[in-house]
C-alpha cells in the first residue's frame, strides 16, 4: 500500500482517511480560529495529542509557544510549581527562580493532557486562571499576567467525575467550552490499514502486509488504540522472517488475551469482528456487553497485569495504558493499595 506524507502538527504526523476523523480534523480547523478552550476525550492511545497539536496548527497562535504537560505525570507536590513558576527561595532547594508553564506558553496554547488527574486544590487555582485571574509565583509578591489558550485532554468521564465530586463542575464548563471526542479505532475501521502501513514503512520500507494480514488488522478490536497498533505492528516488523508481514507474524490472538488496557477484554468475537462496546474510560457504549460488568472486567484486568509484573505498579500501569496515580487510586479503591504499595 502506498501512502502520501502525511500532514504534520508540530512534527507528528497525522493518518486521517476514515470519514469520521475527517470530520474531526475539519471540526478542529474551525475552532482552532478561536479562542476557545477545548477539551479532547477519547480513550488511552486514540491520538488526542496529535488533535491538540491540530488545534494550535491551526490557530492564529500557530506562530507562538505551544507547551505541553501531562498533570498525571507530575508529583501532587511539583504541580503547583511546575504550572505557576517559583521565586527564589520559595522552599528547600529553590535556588533561583523559575517561570511556570503558563509563563513559558503566554500568547500561545497550553496543552493540559490528562487533566482529570488534578487534585481538588489546584483545580480551584486553573480554574481562578482561566477566568483571566493573574496570579502569584510560590513565594512570589507581584501578579503574574497571562494570555494562554488552554486545550485539556483527558481519557476519564469527568462528568461522572463531576457527579462523584472528584472534578469540579465549574472548571469542567470552564473547560468543555468545546468538546472533541476521538473515536477508538473499532470506529474508524478505515484508519487502521493506513496507519499500520505507516508504522511498517518508518520501521523498514521493504516491509509489507500480506491479505490476510490486512484483514486481520482490521477485525481485531484494537482496545489499545493506536498505541497497541504501533508496538503490534513494530514487533511483527522485528520478527518478520521475510518482508512479507502476515496475520501469524501479528500474532493478534496472544495480543488479545494480554492486552495492554483496561480495554483487552473486548478483544473478537468468534466471528472475527469486533464487540459494539466502547471502554469505561469515556463513558459511552453502542450497545449492552455480555458477561461481568466493566468494573469486574477493570478490576480482573488490573490483577491480572500487576500479577505478570510481579506487582511491580509503574510497568503495570504502562501496559494497561494509565498513569501511575490512576493505578494507585484504583487499588485504593478495591482496598489493595496496602498489599500492592511496597513495588512501584
């Protein structure tokens, strides 16, 4: 299959050929032309990074700072510091004083991925910011002013969240002036061929998918998204003994019951397509899922992935596509946090 280059937003390339992120993409055109804070749902691994760096391509900001920050990647106890910048002296350590991300990005966008991540204290502190309130650095005695264009990302339901009051109700209307949810990959079936096809030529451009491969790629379920596409698609390319990759060398039928995400249960039917449901993690479903309920299939998901790393919570939280604090708060809530606390 023979690809075109495709379009690039700040350097990652983007593979749209199905009608509905078409739509997403033309929908994103218009809103980057405004102000307007957005922010992008969809599940672990769907490309709601590359949709953010759309919005700023395509703003009249395109020209100015984009900066970028996962909140789940950040210590509950840097967030306030690594967001709003500190002045010297400010704590242990603070040796010099330092601009905080909305500083660095003023006049241009703010890419807040994993949003949902914010502990209640600094939710009430974005959101007085995003009012256009200026604020202090830590330890700082003037106002610091900024003109930032806020796009939020987050693969959690922050309106259940919202209802359970783990997220604020008004920073969250703060937040969804525009909503763009990204479909999972079971939805756009027309993107899988194309992307695939793209990870295989970055790898070693003599590679190809034979038929059956193609087909299998397309009726497998994909609940890792785009993510488990890529490292499926690599380590076929790695082991490939000829420079034809078929459906064997995808090995799709391990990939299925190890799943990388919450979402690997889903995996085919005996028919070979995929189940109508969408994962927990935005809220939505096409249709009723047979068997345990999702947070049974969740939980099950999780022990099974802490078990294959030995208990080990940063490597099981990569594989099941989540941030390391979601992990710990999920074992807090079914009462294991003690028993699993010692490996991280």
């Amino acid at each position: 299959m023979t690809l075109t280059t495709p379009p690039a937003y700040l350097g990652m390339p983007a593979i749209v050929v199905s009608p509905v992120m078409l739509g997403v993409i033309d929908l994103v055109q218009r809103v980057g032309q405004t102000n307007a804070t957005v922010l992008i749902t969809g599940e672990s691994g769907v490309g709601k990074e590359l949709v953010a760096r759309a919005v700023h391509h395509h703003s009249l900001r395109c020209h100015k700072a984009w900066v970028d920050v996962s909140c789940a990647a950040l210590p509950e106890h840097l967030v306030e510091s690594e967001l709003f910048g500190y002045e010297k002296g400010a704590f242990s350590g603070a040796d010099g004083s330092k601009p905080g991300l909305f500083e660095l990005a003023n006049n241009g966008t703010l890419f807040l991925d994993e949003i949902g991540e914010l502990e209640a204290r600094m939710q009430v502190k974005l959101l007085r910011v995003l009012d256009g309130t200026p604020y202090y650095r830590l330890g700082g005695v003037r106002k610091v002013s900024v003109d930032v264009r806020i796009v939020a990302a987050t693969n959690q339901n922050l309106e259940e969240m919202v209802r359970t009051g783990r997220f604020r109700s008004d920073l969250y209307h703060r937040l969804c002036q525009i909503q763009l949810r990204i479909p999972p990959l079971r939805e756009r079936l027309d993107d899988i061929v194309p992307i695939a096809s793209h990870f295989l030529s970055q790898y070693n451009p003599a590679l190809s998918f034979t038929n059956d491969a193609l087909r299998a790629l397309r009726s497998f379920a994909w609940p890792g998204n785009i993510r488990e596409l890529r490292n499926v698609v690599t380590k076929a390319a790695i082991l490939a003994r000829t420079e034809s990759i078929t459906a064997a060398d995808l090995a799709l039928e391990a990939q299925g019951s190890l799943g990388p995400s919450f979402g690997a249960h889903f995996g085919t039917v005996s028919g070979g397509s995929p189940l109508a449901a969408n994962s927990h993690s935005n809220g939505n479903s096409n249709g009723p899922v047979d068997g345990p309920n999702l947070e049974g299939i969740e939980r099950s998901a999780i022990m099974r992935v802490l078990a294959e790393t030995n208990g080990h919570q940063q490597r099981a939280a990569n594989l099941l596509g989540i941030s390391r604090r979601t992990l710990s708060r999920k074992l807090k809530l079914y009462g294991m946090e003690s028993r699993q606390s010692c490996v991280s």
